[in-house]
C-alpha cells in the first residue's frame, strides 16, 4: 500500500526520521499508530448525578457556580484565557 502525502508532511516526516535516525517508511508508521492509539484512548464520560453529588460536597464554591447563568460562566473562561494568554501576573 502506498500514499501520497503533501510535500510539506512528507518533509516534516523526513526530519522526523533523521532526528530519530530511523527510515521514512518507519516513522511513518511510528505516527500512524500512534496516531490509532490516541484515537482509541479517546473515551467521553457521562456526567452523573452521583458524580454532581460529589463536586457540590467537595468542592464549596460549585454550589455558587452552578446557580450562575451560562453566559457568566462563559464571560469569566474567557477572561481567564485572556488572562493567561497576556500573561499577567498576580498582584501582591
């Protein structure tokens, strides 16, 4: 079996395999599973209502959280990235 891949990958995959001192064809293969391996990983959990029960008695603050309107939430996550992407510090 052969592929056709766009020069740039097939660059990129060729530095890859120099770095690594090893073939195209072996690196090649190297991504591949590991790309097959981290799709595999991939599982979605279902939030519980037990899993709810636990973050409301451990957790004192999720209480407030949850009571919050969505677009609260939201307008602080994107405060928080702001934030970090600016790389504030903290004060004090």
């Amino acid at each position: 079996m052969s592929f056709d891949l766009p020069a740039s990958i097939e660059r990129e995959l060729e530095k890859y395999a120099q770095s690594e001192h090893i073939s195209p064809s072996e690196a090649a293969v190297k991504f591949i599973q590991s790309g097959l391996k981290s799709s595999r990983r991939k599982t979605t959990h279902e939030v519980t209502e037990a899993d709810l029960e636990t973050l409301r008695q451990n957790v004192p603050i999720f209480a407030f959280l949850e009571n919050l309107p969505d677009n609260v939430i939201d307008g602080m996550e994107a405060a928080s990235k702001q934030v970090r992407a600016e790389r504030f510090t903290p004060r004090g």
